[in-house]
C-alpha cells in the first residue's frame, strides 16, 4: 500500500513540475533527467532523479529498488543519457551499473556526508 502512494504521490505530484523545470531549463540543484530505453516499447523514457555527483560518477537511491521503471530499464539495457543544468553528458555513451550487494541506507548516510 505505501508503495502505491509513494508512486502516485511521486508521478503525478512531485515529477510534473521537476519536468517542467527541465523543459524551461530551471533545473533544481541536485537534480538530472535520466533517460532510459523503454524495455517493452524501446521508446525514450525519462525520468527526473536527485543524485549525488562524486569524482566524475553519479550516486542515485533507487526508492522503490527492483521495482522502479528506469530501474528495470536499466537491467534491459543499461546504455542511458543523463541531462543536468549545464547540458547533457556522454549523450548516448552513458552506461548505468546496479549495485546489487550494496547497502542503500549505508550508502545514503555516505552520500549524506561527502
């Protein structure tokens, strides 16, 4: 149940307006556009993430782990293009990693504190 909440609170309340601001170029510190590969349609899906940007590499939390659509994507393919406020890096270069034996709250705190 929380889970369904989360999402809709997520899709329909919270991502509208951080898309918004992407398409006007008002993006909002600590955020980037992520976009993915459809793994059912193969269309562009993107998808706005606040991340963590560390020597050259980007950290995100996956809320909703596995279950996560760009998450899934990802697993099907993990080419992605990532846009941030100054333009897009390695468009169509990018590759995503899943870090299946990490520690999400343990990375959090880390994240927290670099």
């Amino acid at each position: 149940m929380k889970r369904r909440i989360v999402h809709f609170v997520q899709k329909y309340l919270l991502n509208p307006p951080i898309k918004f601001l992407f398409a006007i170029g008002a993006v909002p510190p600590g955020h980037v556009r992520l976009e993915t590969i459809g793994r059912k349609s193969g269309k562009p899906r993107r998808t706005p993430l606040g991340v963590a940007r560390i020597d050259g590499h980007l950290w995100v939390i996956a809320e909703h782990g596995r279950k996560a659509g760009y998450v899934r994507n990802i697993e099907a393919n993990p080419r992605v293009r990532v846009k941030f406020r100054e333009g897009c890096i390695s468009p169509g270069r990018g590759t995503a990693d899943l870090l299946d034996e990490d520690d999400p709250r343990e990375r959090q705190r880390w994240l927290s504190h670099t």
